[in-house]
C-alpha cells in the first residue's frame, strides 16, 4: 500500500518537511483523509483527540496555499483559544520544517485585538487560524475579504456547538464562495451539527476512524457507589491513595470547582483549578505551572478543560456525572494517551445508575469497585443486583419478606407456606384484574348506548 505522505500530489517541500518531523506512517485518519482533501471532497470525519487529525488537514491546506498571492486562502477555525494556539505552533513547526514562506494569521479572543489588527495591516495573512467570535469580527469589520477562501476547517466541531460558537461560523461561511473546500472534524456528531453540515455540504465524504465512545484499553475505567459517604471525603482519599503523577478532577459548575479547591487545599493538598470564571492571565499561569510539574492536582470544568492537550495526565476522577454525556468520554479520553496506561473513577449514586446504563448503551465500558481498606477492589456489577431483585420485583412487600426469611430459616413445611402465599396473594391479584375488566367492560356499554340515543 502506498504512503499517503508519498502522494505525488503533494508538494515535495512539504513531502521533506514531514519527514524532518518524524511524520514516516500515517495514521488512519491521515491516511483516509489526505487523498480526499487532495481530491477536493468534502469531509466530516469523526475521530478521537489524539488520531492525528491536525496533519490529516494541515498538510492538504499549506497544500493548496499559493505562496505568490498575499490574500486569505484557508481558514482553520478552533473552539476555545488554547486550541487555535495549539493549532498555530503546530502549523509553525511544518511551514518550517517544509521551509514554506506561507504567512499564517494567529486570532484568538482573549488577545490583544489591537495588535492583531496591527499585525493583519502590515501584512495579509494566506491561512488564518482562528476562535469563531474573533474570526466573525475581523470578517464583518472587513480587515480581511474572505471571497478567494479555497479551505475552510472547523476542528472540533462539536465542541464549537457545546460553547454556543455555531451560529458565528455559519455568519463566516455564509460569505465563503460556493466552490470553497468544507471539511469538519469532531469527536461526536450530535444531531444539531449534523443538520448544519448539511446546510454547508450536500454530499460529503463520512469518514468514521473509530467510535469515540469506547475507552481507550489504556484505560482502567472503574464505577464507584460511593453510597451515604462523603462525596468529597471519597474524593481526598481517591487522590491519595497513591502518587498519580497528575490527577484531574472533573465538576460540573464553577461553584463546584471552587468548593472541591478550597476544601483539597484544607487537607494539605496543593491543587490547581481551571475554570470559565479566572482571567485569561491566571489560566496561562495555571497552564504554564501545571506543565513545569509544580502541580499534582487539577479540578477543572468541562468546557474550560476541552481542548486542554496536558500531558500527563495519569488519574481522572469524574466527581459527578455530567448533564451531557458525552462530556464523560472526552473526560475520561483526557488520560490514557499516546499508548500510556491510564486511570478513570466515575463517582456515582444508586439513583444515578440509569445515566450509567445510557452510558453502557453508547459503548463505555466501566468496571464496578468499592472503596475497602484503602483501597480499590473489585465487586460485583450493579445490573447483578438488578437480575437478584427481578426474581422479587413483582411479590407484595410482605411477601418478599417471606422469600428473604426462607433463606434463614429452614423449619419443615416452611417451603410450602411461602408457595401457598404467593398462590393466594397471585388469585387475589386474578380476582381483581377480573373485577377491573368488567366494570370496564360495563362502561363501555353504557357509553355505547347513550351514544346510540
């Protein structure tokens, strides 16, 4: 099989530009992905972090780029800033591995606007990588025309739904011309982005790399009843129990990052917290200690932690069960990477195992533990008590008494008084169906009659 890398399509620079940073074996989504962009075919592709889907469009992009015209010929939209970040030092790393003059526009918000619009006006960025909200600006405010755009991607495409950022690229698309190259990248696809697709591409390639639903087998994902205990007390002992070497700790409010922080910081631990609420300056800060190691602990919201790339990440300790999800995969996906082994606790409630079971249904696969002497053991699965309590579910209250005595007391003729129960308290239950059919029956003859008056 050839090696999508190999193309001949593909500009030789870029060709030894991918070699110098070791990109030898594409991955599968690479592979899939690279020929049609090459063959100007749109795309939705659906793929987990982490599957090598930047290069799978950044290579067909700086690709089509003519280095010549110093106007906008592609546009990469992301998310949430840290993710145009990342995307924009790795589109720095291959324009100069490849040794390309391609001039690559950074917008973000959150950023200096000013210096943005000052750098836009000395010279036009050819690809711009963008946050929706900045990109729309800029587009209205007419500092760049976007009529000769030949690619437009949005990366993480459901995540651009979640923060509410759809209706700011369909603004920008809506101004793209009609033979413009679409492809959307995303770990799911719910309903909602797949009708907006369609608006954009009638007919798209899809191209389904794997189910984001099935945990990494890196992953030890474990479920735990934590009962009538402490959640936050099961919390503290969970992240010392061992030495993870970095632990992230999933809430879902800012209120509750805010109060798991204050009380870990209570027992001694020293713990960073990543949320919608700290300024854009404090974020960076968190980041930049995280990543030098001066931080074991994390608690983060869902939002401000997608699309977060930390590396490291050994333990992940969803504290409550998210509203959508969904949010639970891309938590859990947050450890376990590039082939490590990782760790995942989902803290739950009897009353929360319906959500677990929706969970099950979409493909999550979650081993069931108890907290004893300090450590993790494994127990029973929680549908085993389901198929226990099926035998009973349908006997009266005084009943299921009898069943659970039996299995106590063993006294002659014991057996048979239970079985002459349930045969008594089954005719009752006959007797009463029946009374119920005949009034029923009676009713419907005398609506009958006065209908026929």
């Amino acid at each position: 099989m050839n090696n999508t890398f190999t193309d001949s399509r593909i500009r030789p620079e870029l060709q030894t530009g991918l070699e110098k940073i070791h990109f030898d074996k594409p991955t599968e989504v690479q592979e899939r992905v690279i020929p049609a962009l090459l063959s100007r075919v749109n795309v939705v592709v659906q793929a987990a972090t982490g599957s090598g889907k930047t290069h799978a469009y950044l290579v067909p992009v700086f690709n089509d780029i003519d280095e010549t015209k110093n106007y906008v010929q592609a546009i990469i939209t992301a998310p949430s800033r840290e993710l145009a970040d990342q995307l924009y030092q790795v589109a720095k790393q291959l324009r100069k591995a490849s040794g390309l003059d391609i001039s690559i526009g950074h917008l973000a918000g959150g950023t200096d606007r000013e210096r943005q619009l000052a750098k836009m006006a000395n010279k036009k960025p050819q690809l711009v990588i963008a946050t929706p909200g900045r990109l729309l600006d800029f587009v209205e405010k007419k500092v760049f025309a976007v009529d000769s755009v030949k690619d437009f991607i949005i990366d993480e495409a459901d995540m651009t739904l979640d923060m509410g950022f759809l209706a700011d690229i369909d603004k920008v698309a809506a101004k793209l011309p009609k033979d413009v190259l679409f492809a959307a990248f995303s770990a799911t696809i719910p309903v909602k982005l797949a009708n907006f697709l369609r608006k954009y591409m009638a007919h798209p390639d899809e191209i389904i790399i794997d189910n984001p639903a099935v945990i990494a087998p890196t992953i030890k994902n474990d479920l735990l009843d934590i009962g009538s205990k402490d959640r936050k007390n099961v919390l503290y002992k969970l992240l010392t129990l061992g030495q993870p070497y970095l632990a992230l700790v999933f809430a879902n409010t800012k209120q509750k990052v805010d109060e798991l922080v204050n009380f870990l910081q209570d027992q001694g631990l020293k713990v960073a917290k990543i949320h919608g609420g700290i300024t854009e300056r404090e974020r960076k800060r968190t980041l930049r200690q995280v990543e030098q190691g001066q931080f074991q602990y994390v608690v983060a919201s869902d939002l401000a932690a997608r699309g977060l790339d930390i590396d490291g990440v050994s333990l992940v300790i969803n504290y409550e069960v998210p509203r959508d999800l969904e949010f639970v995969i891309h938590r859990i996906g947050r450890t376990g990477r590039n082939g490590l082994p990782g760790h995942a606790i989902t803290l739950i409630r009897e009353e929360e195992m319906k959500r677990i079971q929706e969970l099950e249904n979409m493909g999550v696969h979650f081993d069931f533990v108890e907290l004893k002497h300090g450590e993790l053991v494994p127990r029973k699965h929680y549908r085993s008590r389901e198929n226990r309590q099926g035998k009973n579910r349908k006997l009266d209250t005084k009943l299921v008494g009898y069943v659970k005595k039996e299995k106590r007391i063993r006294k002659p003729g014991y057996k048979k008084k239970i079985k002459r129960a349930i045969q008594e308290d089954n005719r009752q239950k006959r007797k009463l169906e029946q009374r119920h059919e005949i009034r029923k029956a009676k009713r419907l003859r005398k609506r009958k009659r006065e209908q026929g008056r």
